[in-house]
C-alpha cells in the first residue's frame, strides 16, 4: 500500500455516531443489516448498510456507539441508499467486528 500524507488522513472525514435503528435488509445480495446513525447537529441521522449478520443481530444494535467515514459520496445498495460507512475489523473467519469507542464519547466527534 503507497504512503500518504497528514493532509490526505485529513481529508477522511471519521465521526462516531449512536444506532438508532436497525432492520434486516433481506433484498441485499449477501446478509446485511440496514442502519441508521445520529452523529451530531451538523451531520445528523445517516443511513447505512452493513454485512454484520454474523455477530450482530438488529435488536443488538440499537445504542451502539460506532465509528464511520461520513464524506464517502451515497452509493446505492439495492433498494436502499447508503450514506455512510461504517468501520469494523475482519475477526478469524473474515467476518465483520464492529469499531467503535471503548467508553463513551459525545456524538459526532471526529477521530484524531
């Protein structure tokens, strides 16, 4: 992978934000789950999708605290438009772990 700079980091826009909803998303290609995310004032409620199924459940998931990168550009997912991405780590077989804050933080904080 090429080296970046300070200024290109700086340009990934990664807030952390609250689950405040979170559905099934049956008409995905592979599991998903549909999320909504409050960051601050300024951001508000996002929309994402997830292929978190392994783990998480969507009853699980609402309260959660958990980081994405808020300037990607909309993509389409099906029937459902996803606004922002958010992050998690492979675990041993390659499924999703979510990331997010190990105590909690104001909403919509930017990472450093």
């Amino acid at each position: 992978m090429a080296d970046i700079t300070f200024d290109d980091f700086l340009r990934v826009d990664i807030r952390v934000g609250r689950i405040t909803r979170a559905e099934a998303f049956p008409e995905a290609r592979k599991p998903a789950i549909k999320l909504w995310v409050q960051f601050d004032g300024e951001i508000g409620e996002r929309k994402s999708s997830a292929q978190i199924t392994r783990h998480y459940a969507p009853d699980t998931l609402v309260g959660k605290q958990v980081m994405a990168v808020v300037n990607f550009p909309p993509r389409q997912i099906g029937p459902f438009m996803s606004e922002v991405l958010v992050l998690g780590l492979p675990d041993e077989n390659g499924d999703i772990v979510l990331i997010g804050p190990d105590r909690p933080v104001p909403d919509g904080g930017r990472m450093h």
